[in-house]
C-alpha cells in the first residue's frame, strides 16, 4: 500500500483556520468563550456544519480532515466531532432498479431526502443518547445501516454531501438546520480526473467511467455548481484556502 503524499504546509495552515472557525461556532452556540486549540470539547447545544459541492470535490477529504483536526487530543471514545456523509441515504440498488434510477445513481432523486432530513433533525435534538446513522460502503455499492454512532460527548457533527443547499423539498430545510454551509470549489478538470479514478477503482473501465463522470456526474454538478451563492463559505478543495466569505 502506497504511501500517501504529505499534506502542504498551506493546507495545514489553512486547516487549522477552519478548524479555529468551527470551534468558535461551538462555543457561540453554547454561550462560552471561543476555546483555545487544546479544549475542543465544549459543553452546550449540538451543532451541524455542512460541507458541499459537485462530485469529485473534496468533500469527503476536507470533512475527514476537519473532523480529525477539531477531535485531535479528544479520547477516541468520546469524540467531539463526527463525520456524517449524506451518501449513507442512497436508495438500495434493489430499489433504484424498481424505479428505474439505477443508471442515474448519484443524482438528487436517488437518495431519500426526507430521512436524511428526520435524521439531521435527531441529531439535533436526542444528545442524551447515541443516535446511529447509515454509511455509504463503496466496496458493496450499498449504505449500510447504524455504521455511524454519534454520541452524547459530539458536538460538532460534519455533515457532506451533494445536495445541502438544493432548494428542493425536502433538501431546502438542511440549509435552516446548519450552524454554516461551506461549498467545497475544485477545477472542474481536477474533479473529472478525481471522478475517472474513483469509478474506475470500484471495477469501471476507463471508458465507461469517463462516461460515468461525464454524463451522470456532470449532470449532478450542473444541478450543484449554482448553489454556492447559498454557502457561508466557498473553500478551496485543493488547498483548504478560504475562496469567498459570505457571511
């Protein structure tokens, strides 16, 4: 297994900015005084910070990323924050092939909004008691149930996926439920390029995930690219730099 390439000190910088900007969220959230890098934990509300943008992005890579920076020092068993990727509420393949939505796996309709939505509302509300929540495994090209527990100690869960800031129903309430809404902005030839390794590592070949990237992911991303005049933030998805600033 390769090892992956280090992280530019620019990204590293830029990362601990967000990293800084989200735990000030949380202490505002609960009343307290911003905490410093080594007291991440914050006694208070939950909140939700979302992280969007079209396929191929960055999403995943920077929601990781600042998942880990704002847990860093936290024990492993209580973490402070959580990663919650929208795509664990991909409509089964079973499913998709009995609506006839399995070639367009990936675009708004294939997903269950409506739960996504009930869930972020839990997840809001119960911090008394674990809530569980699905997650997307490539590997099976299916979500698999109650993979991700978000405990009473999180409270900050980071929320990822395509669809955030759709003025679509059910999606449009997601935006209302979100301390911030950041839009991840890749070129979109880095992102076709991201696409075609990624289809292709899940058993595509490069013709049909080329094809794939183009056409069903390309589709996708005509629907997203326009919600980014919605974000709070617009953030780099090569070097985490900080691109506009809506608030």
């Amino acid at each position: 297994m390769s090892t992956p390439p280090p992280t530019p000190p620019v990204a590293v910088a830029a990362l601990e900015r967000l990293v800084d900007r989200v735990r000030r969220l949380g202490a505002e959230a609960s009343g307290a005084a911003a905490p410093g890098a080594a007291a991440s934990a914050v006694a208070g509300p939950r909140i939700l910070i979302g992280i969007t943008g079209s396929p191929g992005a960055g999403k995943t890579t920077l929601a990781r990323a600042l998942v880990a920076g704002l847990n860093n020092g936290v024990r492993p068993a209580e973490p402070t924050a959580v990663h919650l990727p929208m795509d664990g509420f991909h409509l089964a393949n079973a499913t998709l092939d009995r609506l006839g939505l399995r070639q367009r796996k990936g675009a708004i309709e294939t997903f269950d909004g409506r739960g996504f939505v009930a869930l972020l509302e839990r997840v809001l509300r119960e911090t008394e008691h674990p809530v569980y929540a699905p997650e997307f495994e490539r590997q099976l090209d299916e979500p698999v149930a109650g993979a991700i527990a978000i405990e009473p100690s999180t409270r900050i869960v980071v929320v990822e996926g395509n669809y955030l800031l759709s003025d679509l129903e059910p999606w449009r309430r997601v935006h209302d439920l979100l301390a911030e809404a950041w839009f991840c902005d890749t070129d979109e030839s880095e992102r076709m390029l991201r696409l075609v390794r990624r289809h292709t590592a899940s058993g595509r070949s490069p013709d049909a995930a080329r094809a794939w990237a183009t056409d069903v992911d390309g589709a996708n991303a005509l629907r997203i690219e326009p919600t980014r005049e919605r974000a709070d933030l617009v953030v780099s998805g090569d070097t985490w730099q900080l691109i506009a600033d809506g608030a």
